[in-house]
C-alpha cells in the first residue's frame, strides 16, 4: 500500500510538471527582466510560439511584443501580473507582423504608449485590417481573434530611441532593414541582454519573405559587436552570439540554393525537400521553407 501511495504521489507530480511545461510562463533573465522563450506549441492560436518580454524599472514596465490577439495579449499580461503590479507604461513591437502585434489593443487601453519604427508603424496601419479579415489564411478562428482591434504604434522613431523607465537604461535600436523594413532590437547594457525580434530564429525555420538579405546580414553584424551575454529571439530558445552567426549563415545559404534550384524549377515542394538536405537542421516550423520558397522565389514566375 505504501509503495502504491508513493507510485501515485510521483504520477501525480510528475503530471503537474507535465502540465507547468506545456503552459510555460514567464522566465527569469535578471532582477528585473523576464520573457517567454522556447515554447514548443508553434499553433496559430499560441502565437506561433513566438517570444514576448518585461522590463521592470522603478518607474513602471515596458512590454516587449504582445502576441497574436488580444486573448494572447490578455494571457500575457495574466502572467506579467503574477511578477508585477508596476503600471505598464510602454510597449514596443520589434516588428508589426501578426503573431507579436495583434495583441496591443490589450496594453493600449490600459494607457500604455506603443513603439516601433516609423517603418513599421506604416506597414501596421496600411496592413492591419487585412490581417484581421484574413485571420483564417493564417490557421485562427474566430473565436481566437474575438476582441482583437488593431492598436497602432503612438510614437515611432528611425534609427535609435532611450527610454529610462527609472534607473534602468533601454535602448531601442534599428540598424538597417531586416526581417522587415523597421525591426528593431532592445538592448539592456546594464544586464547585457538583447531582445532581437525575428532578426533571429533559433531552431525555427524563420518568415523570410518580407526580408531585406544584405540589411538582415548588417545587422546581424552590428549585433555581433555588442556587448550581449544573453539574446531572446522572437522564436525559439534562449539564445547567445553563436545563434546569431548561424542565423546568418542560415540566410546566405538559403538564398544561394533556393536561388539555384527556383531556376531550374518551379515545383516548390522539391525545392523544399532539396533545402531541407542542405540547410542547418532546425526542429520546428519546417512548413516555412516552402512558405518562402513561394512567397519570394516562385511568387513572380
């Protein structure tokens, strides 16, 4: 009877493990900062496991992407208040596509202000209904979409912003186009900590099609010779400058091969298959190589 009940006891914890990893919440990165990072449920209605981060200063938070709707957004924020009750007084978008922008409209009417790139902003407000009317194309229902508005960024910058949230110096920087036109990546120098957007996907296949190449690859580069011990990128684990370099070589190889092989051909599938031989072997999101063999190599043909 006694090892029964010992049997159970381990069953049962050893579930509520389970079930504490498959809903992972907020990690700890220093006193002060936290993110999601790895999560391995890549659904649409998850938001495509992508990344979003605080930083707490004396003075209030920051939010650092906001997920795909406002139910993801209201998720967030649950577990943003199981670590603060400091008032959130921005928010900033490394980048204004669906899965880490869609749930602004949830911050926002709490009063904080929305950031990101003049770029960016410009792409949200020209693109934002779209994506709403089209939430389907993307694998979500309604009922994941329910209560989600477009909130656009209130105040946008070109190349570099500091916020001081009271003792804790953030820096928003954008080097060049990227993963899009205006991402943006926030620097903590005290804590040595990057939040880098989808500049960097780590063991994810990464969006490719809105990409600039050669801007991607600068500033890949630019983030290379920072100070940074620590980097969360949009999708994927935590990660270090070792994940950055491979990212990059992720990009020149798959622009050199998929460029070689749409020449011969338009079928995209054996395109896929014959990148998936060469490329990095990378554990999730598969399916987005031959997304981006469509969307940016045979789109025109």
């Amino acid at each position: 009877m006694k090892k029964y009940a010992v049997l159970t006891a381990l069953t049962l914890a050893f579930t509520l493990l389970l079930a504490q990893a498959a809903c992972a919440e907020l990690t700890k990165f220093a006193d002060n900062v936290y993110s999601y990072v790895g999560s391995k449920d890549a659904s649409p209605s998850h938001s495509f496991a992508a990344n979003a981060g605080i930083v707490i200063g004396k003075d209030g938070v920051l939010v650092i992407d906001t997920l795909i709707s406002a139910k993801e957004g209201q998720r967030f924020l649950a577990d943003i208040r199981k670590v603060t009750d400091k008032p959130i007084r921005y928010v900033v978008n490394t980048h204004t596509h669906l899965d880490h922008a869609l749930g602004n409209c949830v911050f926002a009417k709490l009063g904080a202000t929305v950031i990101s790139h003049e770029a960016d902003r410009t792409y949200l407000a020209t693109n934002g209904a779209g994506l709403l009317q089209r939430a389907a194309n993307y694998g979500l229902k309604p009922e994941d979409m329910a209560g989600t508005e477009i909130a656009l960024p209130t105040l946008a910058f070109s190349d570099e912003m500091l916020l001081d949230l009271g003792g804790e110096e953030v820096r928003l920087i954008r080097t060049a186009p990227s993963h899009t036109a205006g991402s943006l990546v926030v620097y903590l120098p005290a804590e040595k900590i990057l939040f880098a957007g989808d500049v960097l996907f780590t063991d994810f296949h990464p969006f490719l099609a809105d990409g600039d190449f050669s801007g991607w690859i600068r500033t890949i580069d630019a983030l290379l010779a920072m100070d940074v011990n620590k980097v969360v990128p949009g999708h994927g684990p935590l990660s270090g400058k070792k994940d950055l370099r491979e990212m990059k070589e992720y990009i020149q190889l798959f622009d050199k091969k998929a460029t070689e092989l749409a020449a011969k051909t338009s079928d995209a599938d054996a395109i896929s298959a014959e990148l998936l031989k060469t490329l990095p072997k990378r554990t999730m999101a598969e399916w987005m190589v031959t997304y981006n063999v469509k969307s940016r190599y045979l789109a025109k043909k």
